[in-house]
C-alpha cells in the first residue's frame, strides 16, 4: 500500500511542480518526475531523520530557510 501511495502522491506533485516551474513536460513525463521526486526526497528525509543530530536538523532548518528565500524572492519580484 506505501508504494501505490507514493506513486500516486508523487505523480500529482510531479504534475504540480511542472506547472509551478512553468515547464512544458507531458503529462507522463511529469509524473515520472514526480514520482522520482518523491522517492529521492522520501530517502533524504529518512536519512536525515534516522541520523537524529543536530547536523540533521542543521540540514533540514537550512533546506527550509532556503526554500522560504526562494519563494520571498519569486513573489516579491511579482509586485
């Protein structure tokens, strides 16, 4: 049950993702890249969750406040 869950999770964020990137992808193109998408992040989560240290969270605090400037500037640039 995990895996037809993550496969449907990640075809939707890969049909998602394509469209926020502004990419022109067929749709079973982005849904491979979805998919994919998920399964390399869902390995980097889980190995970053099992190491339990501080460079973990380290890490995670550093990818999230990444991810946050990048939206503050493609918004922002909108105004």
């Amino acid at each position: 049950m995990p895996v037809v869950v993550l496969i449907v999770v990640g075809a939707l964020a890969g049909v998602l993702a394509t469209r926020l990137m502004k990419m022109t992808t067929d749709l079973p193109t982005a849904m491979v890249i979805g998919v994919l998408g998920a399964v390399v992040g869902g390995l980097g989560f889980r190995f970053l969750m099992t190491s339990a240290s501080w460079v973990g969270a380290f890490v995670l605090a550093l990818l999230g406040s990444l991810v946050l400037l990048w939206l503050w500037q493609r918004f922002q640039g909108r105004r």
